[in-house]
C-alpha cells in the first residue's frame, strides 16, 4: 500500500529540506574537481524522480560523502570521481539483485542501526553550524563565511550568524505550521537575501533555452582511475552506504511510513542506486546515494509522499536543461548560512531516533559507535558497532 502523491507546499517544502547535505559537496566537486554542473544536477533531479515514482514515499538523494569530502580535500581529478561512482554502482547492483545486503541488514541489530543514525545526525548538526559560523570547508577555501553575498558582517557580527540565527527562530516557530512550511519559508527568505546582497556570480552569463545534455563531458577514467578509485574511495565508502544509505534508511523509512514503504527494501536501494550511478557517470556528475540524513530532513520539513521526489526532481532537470552549466549561479543566491539551519534540524531529526533505546547495553553501543564517528569516520564506527553489538550479547559483559 502506498501513499497518494501529494502536490502541495509541504511537500515542497519537504523536498527542500536535505539543501543543506547536497549543495555544499556538489558545488565543491564542480569548482575543485572540475564535474559537469549541469550533467551533476540533471542526474540528480533524474534520481529523485525514479526514485520517487518506485518507492512511492520521500526518498533523498544525495551525494556519497567519504567520496565527496575526501575527493574536494585532495582535490583529485573528475575522471578519479567518476571512476568510483561507476564502481559503487557496480557493486550495489551486485549486491542487490543477490540478495547479499539484506543478509546484512537481516543481522545488523537495531542498536548498530540507531548508532549510524545518531552519528549521521551529530554530524549533519555539527556541519550545519560550521556553515552558520563560516568555517565549513567550502568557506574556509573560499576565505569567506558567505563567499557569494557582497556583505560580510553587520557591525561587529558576521552575516552569518545573523543569517543563522533568524533562520533557526524561523524554523522553530513555523516547524509544525502548514500554512507556512519552515523549510519553504527560510529557503525564500535566503534566495531573497541572494538578490538583494548576492555577488550576483555568473547571473549575467545566464542564457535561457534548452541546453542539451553532454554525454561523457570529462571522457572516460582510464584502468589506472579505476585502480586508484577502487583502494582510495570505494573501500572506505562501501561501510557507509551500507550502514546508512541502506539499512539505517530502510529502518527509519518503516518508522515514518509504516505500511505505505513496502518498497523501501535493502535490494531495492541497492539497485535504485547503481541506476542512479550509472545515469550520474554518463553525464559527468557525482557519486549518488540514498541516506537516513537525507530521509529525516526530507520528512521534517513536510514531506510525506513522492510527489515532493517529483517535484524537486523535475524542478533541477529544468534548471539543468534550460541554463546548462551557469545553474551554479542560480544555486549561489542561497546563503550557506541558510543550509546550515536545514542541516541542524535534519540532524537533530534522525540522531532523536535513538529515544527507544532502553538497555545500557543498547546505549553504550550508540554512544561508542558515535565516538569512534567523531574520531574517525562513519565507516569504521559502522563495522566496530557490528562487533560490539555481537561481542555484548553475552551475560557475562556487563556495562
């Protein structure tokens, strides 16, 4: 059973509300990697849209994070970027279509699952008030807390801040209104900031029409890219989609929607993703995923059924389709401050996951699975969960 599309302003906004997860890599991974921005967004508005129209309830789409930051901090070459998503695809699809993830998701306890969520929503909060405070790693590149306005600070304050600040009261105030959906209301807001304030980067280069598609724009990673992909960036990403692109997802999917996401399987992720990879290779964007982040912001903003997959979808395949390339100046008006507040909320969304956790046991899992995130990453918290959660299922451990 599945939900009925809705077209709605809470669905709108709803879609709206995982900005702050996917713009920040995507604009680094065209301005540092050098990806196609146009084939970047239209592969992504393209995922939304299947993906909705199979799963029938809110699905995110965003980029594969150990690829992104790892790929914008060395800055390596899009052919490297490319190479990995086509082998990330390769191996869901494997491991979709032969059954093999949803053993892993049948014996991943609930405890590991709450741990990759919490750790995944402490880190969406911490990288929404670094966007807030101007020290994400896009900023600091840019030497600039809000490198597209003209304004910097007000008086003594950063704009930042003041940015930050007034979208969080927003939020907070209209986070359970329908008349006035928060995440469509702070992200207006901002754009409206961008006009008056913006440095206006590329808007006079901004020529409507139909821009066809480039096929291959950066040509194809040679065997050596594939090499390198493989050992630097499809190893340590494996953990992490597996941890939180699918079995956290799938989990927190049931939780929202119950009934209506009979669709939302482990093997049908897998497989949705490595179609998703695979459109995103042929037109020169990023890696692609699903994720547990993504889905809470998604639904605390208002969405609820894939009419707000559609709609966001079909909204950036007409951004790329009709601007091309100069899409970045449009995606520049929005202060990152404002992606900052979508980001905090999101976090705070999926980490309240953990409330049913009621065993100490269960607990220090969570808590020691976000430690070891903080200190490392999410892939190595994910497998030392796993071991964790087995090694205390006996009597004689205590804690």
């Amino acid at each position: 059973m599945r939900y009925k599309m809705r077209f709605n302003r809470l669905e709108f906004a709803g879609s709206l509300g995982d900005l702050g997860t996917l713009l920040p890599l995507s604009i680094g991974m065209t301005l540092i990697n050098g990806l196609n921005p146009a084939g970047l967004f239209l592969a992504v508005g393209l995922f939304y849209f299947l993906s909705g129209l199979y799963l029938g309830v809110t699905s995110p789409v965003q980029p594969m994070k150990v690829i992104g930051a790892y790929a914008v901090a060395t800055a390596m070459s899009g052919q490297q970027i490319l190479a990995s998503g086509m082998l990330m695809g390769i191996m869901l699809l494997i491991m979709g279509a032969s059954g093999a993830i949803s053993v892993v998701g049948r014996y991943t306890p609930k405890a590991v699952i709450r741990g990759v969520q919490v750790a995944t929503g402490t880190l969406l909060m911490s990288q929404g008030v670094k966007l807030m405070l101007g020290t994400a790693k896009l900023q600091i590149l840019h030497q600039a807390a809000e490198p597209y306005l003209t304004v910097q600070h007000l008086g003594p304050i950063p704009i930042g801040i003041v940015i930050g600040a007034v979208g969080f009261v927003l939020t907070l105030l209209l986070i359970e209104s329908r008349k006035l959906p928060a995440g469509l209301v702070v992200v207006t807001l901002g754009l409206g900031v961008g006009l008056a304030l913006g440095t206006h980067e590329g808007l006079d280069k901004l020529r409507l029409g139909f821009h066809m598609p480039e096929f291959f724009p950066l040509g194809l990673p040679g065997q050596v890219d594939f090499t390198f992909a493989f050992f630097a960036l499809v190893l340590p990403q494996i953990p992490m989609t597996i941890g939180n692109a699918v079995i956290a997802d799938v989990d927190l999917s049931r939780q929202y929607f119950g009934e209506h996401s009979t669709r939302v399987t482990d093997r049908a992720l897998c497989v949705l993703m490595a179609i998703g990879n695979a459109i995103s290779f042929v037109l020169g964007g990023m890696p692609l995923c699903t994720g547990a982040g993504g889905l809470a912001a998604h639904f605390r903003f208002g969405a609820r059924t894939a009419g707000s997959n559609l709609m966001i979808g079909v909204l950036f395949c007409l951004l790329a389709l009709s601007v091309g390339e100069q899409i970045l100046a449009i995606l520049y008006l929005l202060p990152m401050a404002v992606l900052g507040v979508l980001l905090l909320f999101a976090g705070s969304q999926l980490a309240l996951t953990m409330i049913d956790m009621q065993t100490r046991k269960e607990l220090f899992i969570v808590l020691a699975m976000l430690g070891i995130t903080l200190a490392s990453n999410l892939a190595v918290g994910f497998l030392v969960g796993l071991a964790l959660a087995y090694v205390l299922k006996s009597d004689r451990l205590q804690i």
